[in-house]
C-alpha cells in the first residue's frame, strides 16, 4: 500500500534503520555509531509524518526481541511509535508474540510498552479482528505479574461476550482473589460480569485504576493528524465504521454513562446477540435470532442498535424503549421545573435523542411532547444547537399550530439574547423548511392552485414568517457591521435553498417580500448584490420552467409582485433608470420622487455627466466601480493587441465607461467597442471572480442578451 512517508521520508531513514538494526546485534564498546543519534532520526520522522508499513514492522522487530540495545533507546523507540496507516495485522502478532518469559523476549518494561501501545491503537488496527483471535494468548498471560495491568486495560476493550467462557471466568475469580486485590483484574472482571451476571456472583469492586486509561491526548492528537494527513494523500482513505458492530465507547472511568452500552444480559452459549455481530451479511442472516440487549435506550447512540429496532419492529421493544423515554424525560422535566436539573445529564440525553433523530429523520412523538413543555422554561441557551438541531426534524404541520407549540416559544428564549443567537435561529428555519419539503405531499390534483394542500401551504406559511422575521432583523440592525454581514448571508443562505427547491406540483415557487429583495440589494456589498441578483435569476427560471398559464396556479398580485422587483434590478443595473417609479410596473426601489429628485440635483451638480440614473449601473455603481475599470483596461488591452495598435500611441479612457463616451473615444482614435459588449463582458469578469449573480440574472431577464451573448430563449415580460 503507497504511504504518505513514502514520499517524505529522508532519504536517510531506510539507512538508519538498517544502521540501528546492525547496532542492536553489536555490544555498545564496539559500535561505531551513536544509537541515540540513530533513534532520534527515527523518532523525529515518526512524529513528523508517521512510519509506513515497512519501516514500523522495522522498529517493531528491533524491539520485540532482546538486543544489545540499551532499556532508555527501546522505550523511547515504543513511545514514538506513530503509525501513517492503519496498524498491520502481522505487527500486532509480532508484538504479542514477544510477551512472556523467555530467553529472546524484551525486558518487562518494554513488554508493558508494547501492551499500552496496543491498547492505544486497538481501534485503527487494519484487521479489527486480529486481537480478537489472539485473545486466548492474551488472557493466558495474566500470570505476568509485570504486564498483568496493561493486559488488563487491554482485554477489557477488546472482550466480547464470545469471549467469556467458563474456564476464564473461573481463572480470572482466582487471580481476583489473591492477595493484592488489583483494581486492574477488578475491572476485567466487571466486564465479564456485564455478560454473566448470574455466573459472577457478588459485587465487583471499582477504583479510579479499574479502568483502562484514557490515551496520553498530546499522543493521540499527533497520531489522529499523521493519518488524517495519509488519508488525503492517498484514495480510499480509511474506512468508517460500517455500522454494523455494535459501538463500544469504552469502559467509564468514574461515573456510568447516561446512555449505557450495548450489552446483552443472560446469554447463553445458543444466544444471538448484538455483540457479537461483526458485518452485514452476519447481522442479515441471523436477524430473526437476535436477543434484545438489556437496555433498549442504547439505541439512541449504537448504529447497530438502531438498525435493530427499525427491522424487527417488535410491540416489546417499541413498549421498552417508550417507558423509559417518557420516565426519563420526565423526571428531567420535573427537575427542571423545580431547578435541580443535572446539566451534563440533560445535555446527554438531548445528544442521544438527536443522534436517534439524525438516523431515523424523524422526531419520537414523546420527544416533541417533552419539548413543548421544556421551552416554556427554556431561557439560558443551554444546549442550543442541539435543541434547534431536534426542533428541525419537527413533522409537516399547519404552520400556525407548530408556531404557537414551539416557534414562538423558541423565538423568545433565543432573540433577547444577541446577533449570534439569531443567526442560528435563521439557520434552523432553513433546515426546517428543507425538511418540510422532503416530507411534502404532492397535490393530489396537478391543476389545482399550488397552495391547495396543506403541505403546500405550511410550507408557504413558514418561508412568509421567515420573510417577515429577517426583514424586522435587517431593519433593526446596525449597517456595515460584521454581525449585520453574518445575518444577511444567514438569511440569503435561506433564499438560495428556497429559490431552487420548487418543483411543480409538488413544492411550490415561494416568493420573499418585495421590501425584503430591496433591503438586501441596497447592502452595502458586491457579494450580497451578486447573491441577491443570483437568487432572483433563480426565481425566474423557476417560473419559465412552471407549466403555463401561470395564473393557474398563483395568484397574479404574486407574479405581478415578482415582475415588479424583476423590472426595477433590471433598471437598476441595465437600464439607467434607477430609483425611477413607473406605477405600476416599477417602484424605484420605494424611493419617494422627492428624494430621487433631491439626489438627481445633487449629483449633477457634483458631475454633469453624472445623475441618479445612470448612478447604479455597472459603470458607477460605487460596489462594481473598481471591476468595471479592472474588466475595461483587459478589453482594451486586447482590442489593442487583436488590432495590431501601438499601445503608446493610441487614444485611450480612463473611465468610468459609459455608452456616449465609448462612441467618443472611437471619434478620437481608440478602440471601437460596443456598449452592451463593455457590459456584458464586465458580467462576465465579475462571474470570473465568484460574483456570478449580475450575469445570471441579466442574462435571465434579457431575451437580447440571451440571443446576442448567451443563447437561450428567456425574457423579460408579464405572464
């Protein structure tokens, strides 16, 4: 397998390798070399970018064995091991086959190293199944008072319920018994006690040291970034987990997990349980014989659980899981009326509820209930993303029912408390309303009106609340300030998804306010005039891919209202008309007549060839300005060149470009460029450079355009 140190390595390593492997065969007086030379080379390559294959089999076989090497060069050798890959399976046999008492085994300190460094690594191991096999050469080395601690921190992450046979349990109660009492034996047998209660009689003693160590975090930081770098060098990179073993999260170092793991409570040697599911084809073959694990509420977290649940669809299992959801809520709802509330014990149960609802993508009806009551108390933001994330996966209902039992609660608690907090507030109503439209009914009958279900209308009903709330939001903040841009683009995000989503017949074309298209297009930013435009370019293809006569199936105050906002960004930006109201087809962006008056008079006298009208177009306006000049200086370049001109001779404009000027600097000997060609060609610049929304929505809105630049049959007109 190619490694990402294959191509990083130095050149030096494989040398010092073999140097170091030549070193560990001669006595230290007759060395020529430095060893502590050699190991840092080695140790500074592996924290770098890890050790491929080749070169940790290397390390692994010089340390396996006992060399000449000295104690403080082996260890340091174990500790830097840092794998660029998944661990191969014939290392981790090399390792445990250099455990034990023997004349060739390593000292018992580098024994413990090897057995920690295994327990570190258990879970990116290439073969997950290779300790697993190797088990019973694991468990029988518990006689190594040396290693017996790490041997058992590491059989206590690996055991599975096929693992627990009588002759162990036996063994194991011996060495719990003798003198010393070891926490570390304790622990194991806890876990063997998980799958046998019944057999292992009487309480199990737990310490701090019961359980296996959480994994050095700087070790695991470094280890997590060398693959995660191998896994972008190289395709595919390592696989997920598959879903189809159950997810042991570990034993608890301290106090029990709200949500327990997966364990299934008197099995037998006939059981078939979850635990000892490893793939699809076995979980498929044997699902009918599957036993339910002791505690059901493991399936908010356990993949495999889940899958369990959804397939067997057992009145038992559905009982068990709904008893103790709803005594588990609410008792939370009790404590929190009462203000004892357990935090971290809520925050957990919320965590798992949403993992649940991720999976299903659905809401659990006692879910929704308990919610309801919770956000009536709901007032520290406590666990926010994690309630808006729930609240997301809220069913298709009449919109006013949802907004009273839970928007408007929601909305209370969250817009007292800040800019930050109405963000995710606008970005929860856009997961909701994409997940409302997945769950859309389709109309019954195609030529009814496009809000005559249900559906169609809570779906309107939303994205007319989200319209009203963002332009509240817009008016009442500050302008050009960082947390005003971060709302805007939040709200844009929110009409980018609803201006592509519909569909006939299905999700209808929901159109914003009019107000709320001005307030964003008079942002003072490129980017949110080139997102608005694009969203309005998007909204008129969705009409002209409607099935006609539109006023079918929308009401004609709607397309009228759209054409309205169509005509005045045309004019704005086109047509040098801008601010100027033509009732009833055009508004000027609202602009009361005095004002654009007051501001006609005073640009011209600032500029007579400056006025109001033309101050908007892609020439002047003050967000496009410096492109337009960027995008006229390449066209004349190229006119120049593709001319043949003398590029010192010729006459050349400063800009801004307008349509009189062009036809004057041609008069005086520059170059001959026509006007709508300079305009489309600084659309063209600007889409060049991530500004695509001027374009789209010009060549959306002009049939000319369309037929002289772009191709395409779409024009401006009234349905």
């Amino acid at each position: 397998m190619p490694s990402l140190a294959d191509h990083q390595r130095p050149a030096s390593l494989h040398d010092t390798l073999e140097a170091l492997q030549r070193a560990s065969n001669t006595p230290a007086k007759q060395r020529s070399v430095k060893v502590s030379s050699l190991v840092d080379v080695i140790c500074r390559h592996a924290f770098d970018v890890g050790l491929d294959h080749d070169a940790l089999r290397t390390v692994v076989q010089i340390a396996s064995v006992k060399t000449e090497l000295d104690q403080t060069s082996v260890t340091t050798l174990i500790k830097n091991l840092y794998p660029a890959q998944r661990v191969p399976s014939d290392v981790v046999v090399t390792i445990v086959g250099a455990l034990g008492q023997g004349k060739g085994k390593p000292s018992p300190g580098s024994q413990n190293a090897f057995v920690k460094w295994l327990a570190t690594v258990h879970d990116i191991i290439e073969d997950p199944s290779v300790l697993s096999r190797l088990y019973g050469v694991l468990f029988g080395l518990l006689d190594s008072i040396s290693i017996r601690t790490s041997l058992c921190h590491l059989l206590s992450l690996i055991t599975l319920r096929k693992h627990v046979k009588p002759f162990r349990i036996e063994q194991l109660l011996q060495l719990a018994r003798g003198p010393g009492n070891e926490p570390a034996l304790q622990g194991l047998l806890r876990v063997y006690k998980d799958y046998y209660p019944d057999i292992i009689l009487g309480s199990t003693s737990a310490s701090r040291n019961s359980f296996p160590p959480a994994p050095d975090t700087e070790w695991r930081s470094r280890i997590l970034a060398i693959q995660e770098r191998a896994a972008a060098e190289q395709k595919p990179g390592f696989e997920q987990r598959n879903g189809f073993k159950v997810a042991s999260i570990g034993r608890k170092r301290v106090k029990a997990s709200v949500i327990p793991d997966v364990h299934t409570f008197h099995a037998n040697e006939a059981s078939v349980t979850l635990e000892g599911i490893d793939n699809v084809e076995d979980f498929v073959e044997k699902l009918e014989r599957i036993e339910a694990p002791g505690q059901m509420v493991s399936f908010l977290t356990d993949p495999l659980l889940q899958k369990f649940v959804e397939l067997s669809d057992s009145p038992i299992i559905t009982q068990r899981i709904q008893l103790w959801l709803s005594t588990c809520l609410e008792d939370q709802y009790n404590a929190i009326k009462e203000d004892t509330v357990d935090s971290r014990y809520l925050s957990d149960i919320l965590d798992g509820l949403l993992k649940h609802a991720q999976y299903t993508k659905k809401l659990l009806p006692i879910v929704q209930t308990f919610l309801k009551e919770y956000l009536r108390f709901w007032d520290d933001l406590q666990n926010l993303d994690t309630i808006l994330n729930l609240l997301s996966y809220l069913p298709i209902h009449p919109f006013a029912d949802t907004r009273v039992t839970f928007l408007q609660p929601l909305e209370r608690c969250i817009l007292p408390h800040g800019l930050q907090a109405c963000e995710r507030l606008i970005g929860f109503y856009t997961s909701l309303f994409h997940r409302w439209s997945n769950r859309a009914t389709p109309r019954p009958s195609p030529s009814s009106s496009s809000l005559s279900h249900p559906d169609q209308r809570a779906l309107h009903d939303l994205a007319a609340h989200v319209s009203t709330l963002s332009s509240s939001l817009l008016l009442s903040l500050p302008s050009c300030s960082s947390s005003t841009t971060i709302i805007v683009s939040t709200i844009l995000t929110f009409y980018e998804q609803l201006s592509t989503i519909s569909t006939p017949h299905h999700i209808p074309i929901i159109l914003p306010s009019i107000s709320l298209i001005y307030l964003l297009a008079m942002e003072p930013s490129t980017t949110t005039f080139a997102r608005v435009a694009g969203i309005i370019a998007n909204y008129r293809h969705a009409f002209t891919a409607h099935p006609l006569p539109i006023q079918k199936y929308y009401p004609e105050n709607m397309t009228s209202s759209f054409n309205t906002a169509l005509r005045d960004l045309y004019h704005l930006l086109w047509m040098s008309k801008a601010l100027i109201a033509e009732p009833p087809k055009s508004v000027g962006l609202y602009c009361a007549p005095e004002l654009s008056d007051a501001l006609h008079t005073y640009l011209t006298q600032a500029d007579r060839e400056y006025n109001v009208r033309t101050a908007f177009n892609v020439s002047n306006n003050p967000l496009f300005a410096s492109i337009s000049l960027a995008a006229w200086v390449a066209i004349e370049n190229e006119e120049i060149k593709k001319e043949g001109y003398d590029p010192d001779a010729i006459t050349r404009h400063a800009g801004p470009v307008s349509q009189r000027k062009l036809e004057m600097l041609k008069a005086a000997g520059g170059v001959n460029i026509d006007w709508d060609a300079y305009r489309v060609r600084v659309l063209k610049w600007m889409e060049e450079r991530g500004l695509a929304g001027p374009k789209e929505f010009m060549f959306a809105a002009s049939n000319q355009l369309q037929a002289k630049f772009g191709g395409g049959d779409v024009k401006l007109t009234d349905w």
